[in-house]
C-alpha cells in the first residue's frame, strides 16, 4: 500500500544503480532489504534520488542530479522527457535499450522455471523514430492554463502531459500535436473531448491515410462539426467521431474513408477500421512477420492454426507458404475484417473464426481437423488457458509471439516443465523503441 507522500523525507540522498526494472527504472538494491525504483537513472551510474512514493517492499524515487554518467546516457531528443509517460528510456543509447529489454525476457524465462532457450535470436530492429502509426492522445481543457491539452499522460497519469509535438509518433501526427490542441481549444464542446485516437495506414486518394477518432460526450454543433472537418481538409486526415461504445464509431470526413495498410513482401492489402488493432511500428512488422514464418519452418504441406490472430496479420502471408490456415480470434468484427481480407487478395486456403479463446475449444469443427503447427499472438493476459485446453501433442513446432515478457516467461514454464516441449529459440523485437515496452518471439519444438 502507498503511502501518503506528504509522510514521505524527500530529501535527495546519493545511490549507485544496480540494474534496471522492466519498466525502464534504476534498481537499487537498499540496506534494510528493500528494492528503490528510480527514475531517469541508468545501470552503473551514481545519482542523487528524491523519493516520490513508498510501499510495502519497494520505494520509488527520482533522479535529481546525475553525478557519473553510464556511458550508454544520451541527450534525449524530446523536451518533455521525464514529464511525459509515453517514453521511459530516451537517456538510454538505443542499441543498450534493446539488450536490456533482451535481459529482461532472460530473467523472467529463468525466474519463472528455471528455462534457459537453446540459443538467443539476434533482436529484431527497425526505425527508432517516428515510428508509432496508431495510439490514443488524452485531452483535458486545464482551466488554470486557459488552455487545451492533447497528448500521453504524465508519468503522474492524473495530468496530461503539455506537449508541442512528439518524436516517435509517424511525423504525420507527431509535427501536429500542437495544432490538434489549438483545434480542440476552438471548439466549443473542447471540455467534452477525452481523448482523440489516431491510426495510420497507406495514403489514399482524398487524404494521407491517418485517422483521427475523437470521442465526444456531448452532442458537437454543427460549428464544431465543421472546424473538424476544415482541420481534416487542412492535414490531410480522416476525421470520426465517437459519441459512445466501439460501436458508435462513424465518419465525417470523408464520407467512405478507406484505411488500409500494405505487405508488399507478400503481395498483401489489409484494410481496417479505424479502432482495430494493427501493430505500431510498421517497418518491423514485416520484419516480426517473416521472422515467426522462419521459426514455424512453414512448409506447402502444412496446416497451421493462427491463435489470436486479428486482422490475420500472421495468417495471410502465412497463407502464401501452406497448404492450409486457420485464423481464430474472439472479436467477431475483426473475424468478418480478416475474411474479407483474404477475399480481397484472392486468398482461398484460410479461414477465420469467431470464438472465445478463453473456453474450451473441443467442439469446434475446425479442431477436428488437425494441424501441423501453431502460431499465437496472445494479448497482454498470455494464452496460458488455450495452451492448457489444446491437444498439443499434434503440433510439431509452436511460434508464441508476446508483447509482455512475463505472461510469455509463464507460458514457456508450462509448455517446457509440464508439457514436455523444448524452448528452441527466443528473442526480442523493437516494437516500441525508447518505451520499456518489448516484443517477443519463443520457437517451441516436442522433446
């Protein structure tokens, strides 16, 4: 439990850093055996600490004076770094970020049950920088500042964060966060705004490809109506509204946007709508897309089950090297997407279904069938119940891609130490550069 800061000695005391947390903090190792967290600092380098909030086994701090650098610190590019919540790692070299990330899957594949991967794929890289094509910018009318704020929140998630611009959202967006929050400041609905979505496929005809979503909790005027518009016109953005739930998502600007997005390696369109998940970072997409078919050792004879697979990012290129896939995902909006998908590029060897991967799967048809291999990409949760519920024993390889290293490391555990299998291979992929977020992948084979 917290407690109240104003208990708190926040007097600035000397440390050196042991290590770094998954979330992008120092690790500090302190003399009555608990763990400080602190912010802004790098492994090896000695600084001086505030605490900001204490709990029960681990105090949290941040650095107010660096006295020995790390080698690895570096100027970070952004002005609002150590405020804003959207990156924790801009002071850390950019090659460092992603081999401490790499320690980080290690340490929690050991700790989860003792399992070491016969060998460590070399992380998987792409653009370090204007990367991020969709995300969510929160918005509060700050009545002190007369003002309008769009973008992250702080590191305090009780603020926004006052930002000009942002330098790892595409440029599209990032260069415009400043004119976003002038525009939400015009309206006269500006403190009836929350947040305002925004995603980015291929530039189409009559805009760049970029979405905007804004969610509205009142009714907007028709003056409101038509500044978004002008906004849109202006920059070249799709423009939606959002009165209520997912569902009530429509346009206004164009009247029919079309957002879709390209996999040239394999000759592949997917269009979206402008709340489905797509990966952030474009550019390493394909490179992930490519590495998991590598692992999966996907061959024209096999038939292959994609597990939690949205749009089919995994399951259409999959579907250019098998005999056969099957896609299944518990939304059915993304089923009915991914269907179409494959209709558009003329893919007739997959299928997708609709079904709650949390229950159990004995009575689906398709189960009956059979598979050859298995391909997942669980949200945050991880997939521990399906792997349970499977029939593994007719997969010869598994390729389990994640986005959180502790939920994979729980997996691993299972399938290696209760269910027989062998971790291969594992490593990390740059999804989020400068974020303490990573990508994983684990290749899993019997015996």
């Amino acid at each position: 439990m917290l407690l109240p800061v104003a208990r708190l000695d926040k007097t600035p005391f000397e440390v050196v850093i042991d290590g770094m947390s998954h979330d992008g903090r120092g690790v500090v190792s302190l003399p009555d055996g608990k763990t400080l967290l602190v912010a802004g600092a790098l492994p090896g380098e000695r600084v001086m600490a505030a605490r900001t909030g204490r709990h029960r086994g681990v105090d949290e701090a941040r650095t107010v004076e660096v006295l020995q650098a790390a080698p690895e610190r570096v100027e970070p590019r952004c002005a609002h770094f150590g405020t804003c919540g959207g990156c924790a790692m801009q002071h850390y070299a950019g090659d460092r970020q992603i081999l401490t990330k790499q320690t980080v899957l290690l340490e929690n594949l050991r700790e989860s049950g003792g399992i070491v991967p016969g060998r460590v794929l070399e992380p998987l890289t792409d653009a370090t920088w204007g990367y991020r094509r969709k995300g969510r910018f929160s918005v509060r009318r700050v009545e002190k500042k007369g003002k309008t704020l769009v973008g992250f929140r702080e590191t305090d998630p009780r603020f926004v964060a006052d930002i000009a611009h942002c330098h790892t959202v595409i440029p599209e967006v990032g260069e415009k966060v400043e004119a976003l929050a002038a525009l939400v400041e015009s309206l006269q609905a500006r403190r009836e705004i929350p947040q305002i979505e925004f995603i980015a496929g291929d530039p189409m005809p009559d805009f760049n490809g970029v979405a905007l979503t804004v969610r509205h909790m009142a009714p907007l005027c028709d003056g409101d109506q038509a500044a978004l518009v002008a906004f849109g016109q202006q920059h070249g953005f799709a423009i939606f509204l959002q009165p209520g739930g997912v569902d009530s998502v429509h346009p206004l600007w164009p009247h029919d946007p079309r957002l879709a997005f390209r996999l040239p390696q394999w000759d592949l369109e997917f269009a979206f709508r402008p709340l489905d998940f797509i990966q952030v970072n474009a550019g390493l997409n394909g490179k992930m897309i490519q590495l998991a078919i590598d692992l999966l050792e996907a061959q024209p004879e096999d038939r292959v089950l994609d597990l939690f697979c949205g749009l089919g990012n995994f399951t259409l290129p999959l579907a250019r090297s098998v005999r056969e896939v099957v896609g299944v995902e518990g939304d059915a909006g993304l089923v009915q997407r991914a269907r179409d998908n494959a209709a558009r590029n003329g893919i007739a060897n997959a299928q997708f279904h609709a079904a709650d991967l949390s229950k159990d799967l004995s009575d689906q048809p398709w189960m009956g069938e059979g598979f050859d291999k298995l391909l997942l990409d669980p949200p945050r949760s991880g997939a521990d119940f399906v792997l349970a519920e499977l029939p593994l024993e007719q997969f010869k390889r598994i390729v389990y891609v994640s986005c959180h290293p502790a939920s994979l490391a729980r997996d691993a555990a299972y399938l290696v130490n209760e269910r027989g299998w062998t971790l291969r291979a594992a490593g990390v992929m740059d999804m989020f550069p400068h974020t303490a977020h990573v990508e994983s992948i684990a290749v899993f084979e019997k015996g």
